[in-house]
C-alpha cells in the first residue's frame, strides 16, 4: 500500500505544492525531443565529470542502464550509481532516467526511487504483472516507462497505454553499448506511436543520428558510445541533439 496520509492529518501545502511542481517539470522533461546520453559507454573513474560535460552542452536527461547479468548477460550498475549522480543532474535542472534490464523488477523499483530516480523502465519481458509494477513506479512518486525488445511486438503494451509514462522501443537487443542499430526500428516505433500518441516513446540503442526514428514518432534519443565513446562528449551530444532537432 502507498503511504496515505491520515485524514485528520494537518496537509502540508509547501510540500505537496513542491511535489506537484516537480512531478509536473518531469513529466514535461520527458515528454520533450532530448537527446539522453547513457553513462554505460562513460568514463566510470570520472563519472560525476562526464555527467557534468553532457549536461553543459545542454542534456537534461541522463540515462542509466541496470543490467543484473539474468535478463541480460552483463552486469553493470545499481543504485548506489545512480544515486552518486542523482544530486548533480538534479540541481543541473536535470532528471534520472533509469532503465531496468533486470528479472523481478518490483523488487528493486523502490531503490531506485530512493536513489533519485525521476523515470523507472523496466522490460515487459520481465515480469507478467506490467501493469502492477507500472502503479507501483508512479505510487513511488516516480514516472513509469515500458520497454520492448526487438522481437517484442508493439501489442505487448496495448493494455498498458493509460499506466506508462514511457514507452521504450529497443533498438537494439540490450545488454551492450556500441551495437548496430536495427534497420526496421522505424517501422515499429511508427506502430507503437498510432497506439500511444506523440511525446512518450523513447529509443535505445545503436543511435547517432535519430532521423528515422524521429520521423516515426519517437521523441527521446538515448545515446551512449555515440557520445560518451567521442573524444568530446559535449561536441559529439550536441552534434546528435541538433541532428535530432532535440533541445
Ligand atoms: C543497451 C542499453 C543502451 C546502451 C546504448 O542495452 O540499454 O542504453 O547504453 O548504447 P549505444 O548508444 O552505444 O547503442
Ligand atoms: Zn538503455
């Protein structure tokens, strides 16, 4: 159950003001044309600075994969990651954006959250109650994203329209940064958008520029090596946002 607050307890304006607000930048953040740059492909022995260099060129969401070495076969990072940066994008004016390729996600989405997190994704391959741990992201105060594989078909979230916030259409197969792009990706995030609308899908994997993407109706870019693999991170991310037409 979701802490709720005692109807005789005195409301605390101030923090519930404060709250909306910050509900209401994130979800207007996230339904913008960004370019997210992924700190997978970042240098991890200087990571609050490469954080720091995306985010002065002008990159507001930063995008962080969690892979447990189950649902995907690598292991990368938790939360004790995510929340070493969470204060720095936060008080850049930015927002943490976590994706989950990991089994049982509703076990962890509650870490996450206390971490800093602004937006949770987790695989609709990975559990068979999407719509459950897609309440209990938002019931955590936090935006709830929905991805899919590559062989995934768009139909796996057509129950989940009205309970995500994100709709994350793998370009890729996920578990490593630097693949190829997959040549139909545009094809199928055309399908996902007739059923979810403008402003919520977000592609992942194999993006340097977003052209075709873009065109199909996806509106948030993550990017990895394209940015964090170049010698000038910040050059490279504004050379993708500005081919993106992204902010
Ligand atoms: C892949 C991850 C991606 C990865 C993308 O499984 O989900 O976010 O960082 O990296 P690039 O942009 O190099 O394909
Ligand atoms: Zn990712």
């Amino acid at each position: 159950m979701p802490g709720l607050r005692p109807l005789d307890a005195p409301l605390d304006l101030t923090l519930e003001a404060a709250t909306d607000t910050a509900s209401t930048g994130r979800r207007e953040l996230f339904a913008s044309k960004r370019v997210a740059p992924s700190i997978l492909s970042s240098d991890f022995s200087r990571l609050g600075a490469q954080v720091e260099e995306v985010m002065a060129a002008g990159a507001r969401i930063i995008h962080v994969d969690v892979m447990d070495g189950h649902f995907v076969p690598p292991i990368t990072i938790g939360p004790l990651v995510a929340g070493s940066i969470a204060d720095l994008v936060h008080d850049a004016g930015g927002a943490i954006d976590v994706h989950l390729m990991i089994e049982n996600p509703d076990r962890h989405i509650e870490e996450f959250a206390k971490a800093g997190a602004d937006n949770i994704t987790f695989h609709a391959e990975a559990t068979p109650h999407i719509n459950r741990t897609l309440n209990a992201i938002r019931e955590l105060g936090c935006l709830a994203g929905l991805a899919i594989n590559p062989g995934t078909p768009v139909s796996a979230v057509s129950e989940s329209v009205n309970d995500a916030d994100v709709f994350l259409c793998m370009t890729v197969n996920p578990g490593w940064g630097g693949q190829s792009f997959i040549a139909d990706s545009p094809d199928k995030v055309g399908r996902l958008s007739e059923m979810v609308g403008a402003g919520s899908i977000e592609v992942d994997g194999g993006i340097d520029t977003a052209g075709g993407v873009a065109a199909a109706g996806a509106s948030l870019f993550v990017a990895g090596s394209a940015v964090f693999g170049a010698d000038d991170p910040a050059a490279a991310y504004s050379a993708i946002a500005e081919a993106a037409g992204a902010a």
